[in-house]
C-alpha cells in the first residue's frame, strides 16, 4: 500500500484517499480532528477505529469510505500486537483438527495477533476473533508474545494469592494489604507482588497499564474497570463469572459477580 506524505500540526491530520481494504482495530486516546476537503471532523476519545497500514510511527487510520489518515501511534491504543499475512489464508474457529473456518485474510493483509496459543496465534481481524497457524503470519513482531497458556497460569496465581486477602479492611487511600486499601491500592499491591507496576488510581490504571481485551476474551488475573461515564473502580477477575475486590468500608475485600451492579467501562490484561 503507498502512503503519501502527511503534514501533522498537534492532533490536526490532512486527509489521503486510499483503497478500502481488510482493517484491525484500535481506540483514540484523545480527540481528534480531521480535515477533509475543508470540513473538519472530530473523532472522539475512547472512538474505535479501524487501522489499514502502519510505518514504525503512525497508524494509517479510517475516516469514512472514502479517506484515511496517518495518526501518531501514541494517539491509538490496540488490544495486541499488529503483523501480516505471509499467505492467503483462513480463520479458523478452534486450534483443532478439521476447525471451521470464519473468515479469509489476503496474502499482505493486516492481522492483530492477541495470544500465542502453541503454533497458534488468537487473532482478530475484521471483527472476527479465531485462530491462525504461526507459520502463516509474520511473527519477527510477535518474537515477546508470551503463550496464552503461561499467561493463564500466571493469571490463576495472581487470583490465589489475591484470595488471602478477602476480608481485609476497606481504607480508602490506603496502600497496605494488612491494614487496608482501596479499590486500586489493592489492584496494585496485588500485581506488585508479582513484579508488574501499575499505576495507582483505576481512571490511571485504566488509561495507561496493559492492554484491552474483550469480556469474551476474559482471563483470571485481568483487571475490571467499572463507573458510569467515567472509570471509578477497577476489581481483578477471578474466573467463573467472579472477581475479587476492595469493595466498601462496610464490606471491605469480597468476592461478587462480575456483573454486580455498576457497568463495565473496560477491561485491560497486565499480566504477560
């Protein structure tokens, strides 16, 4: 695919016209504003947005049918890491013998590989979610990505070891799993015990640590987020519909359902 050249002022892009083609997908960091022929149009922050090409700086983004974009990568967030195609290949539904298929993807074609999965890769392209064989995709990019299985495990110990802490106080502010925390002070501590830093409020946690994954993608060991608009609660995923966290003053540290009360804003993996 050519990219022509871009002019970026700020957050302000100028408009190319490219080919429709098979897209990942990504979500605005920020809001952003277009010009198109003259008019101006405004992405908003938290906006998904499909993805057609990138260089090692930006992200070629859509606009509408007709215009794509070049935006700065440090302006999208993505659920996992971006590779191509190295044939024409399926989508398979499960990593077994005789699997359906789901969907096809074009010899060049842009894949988000979300786990490694033995010589599988869970992918996502188009909005359909299944698998590929590695040797079908560029893998130089996923060199890091850490088998499913692995991650999974490690999740189930984070979610073990979290478990001691049920019935430990509520104190909001507090940063200490034997006198009492909040919400995120818990999500914190909890992940600090296993080498991984986050930030300390949920709405920071949310923004900047790990990456997002859908609730059908859910795993032991992910961090739920929770408020109406904004982000106001973050709770660790416990598996079996299930997560552990820093409630209340007058319930402390509990297990509920995942879907207790307040709506799930997102859900972000910090575990690798």
């Amino acid at each position: 695919m050519q990219i022509r050249k871009l002019f970026l002022i700020g957050a302000l892009v100028v408009s190319m016209v490219m080919p429709i083609q098979a897209a990942v997908y990504g979500t605005l960091k920020q809001d952003l504003y277009f010009d198109i022929e003259g008019n101006q149009i405004v992405k908003s922050s938290g906006t998904g947005v499909s993805i057609l090409d990138e260089d090692e700086n930006n992200y070629l983004i859509r606009i509408d049918e007709s215009n794509s974009d070049l935006v700065s990568k440090k302006f999208v967030e993505i659920a996992g890491t971006i590779t191509t195609a190295n044939t024409n290949l399926s989508i398979i539904e499960k990593v077994e013998q005789d699997a359906e298929a789901i969907g096809n993807v074009a010899e060049g074609d842009l894949i988000m590989a979300l786990a490694k999965e033995g010589d599988y890769y869970k992918v996502k392209v188009d909005g359909i979610v299944g698998y590929v064989y590695g040797q079908s995709i560029d893998q130089t990019k996923l060199v890091d990505m850490t088998d499913k299985n692995s991650s999974l495990a490690k999740g189930e110990e984070v979610v073990s070891y979290a478990k001691q802490f049920l019935g430990g106080r509520y104190v909001y502010g507090g940063n200490n799993l034997a006198t009492g925390v909040d919400c995120s002070g818990f999500a914190q501590q909890i992940m600090k015990h296993f080498g991984i830093s986050i930030e300390r409020s949920s709405r920071s946690q949310y923004a900047c640590n790990g990456y997002s994954v859908s609730q059908s993608e859910i795993q032991p060991g992910d961090l739920v987020f929770y408020g109406n608009g904004s982000v106001n609660h973050v709770a660790i995923y416990a598996g079996d519909g299930q997560i552990i966290h820093a409630s209340t003053e007058s319930t402390g540290i509990i297990m509920s359902d995942l879907y207790y009360g307040k709506p799930i804003i997102g859900i972000k993996r910090v575990i690798e």
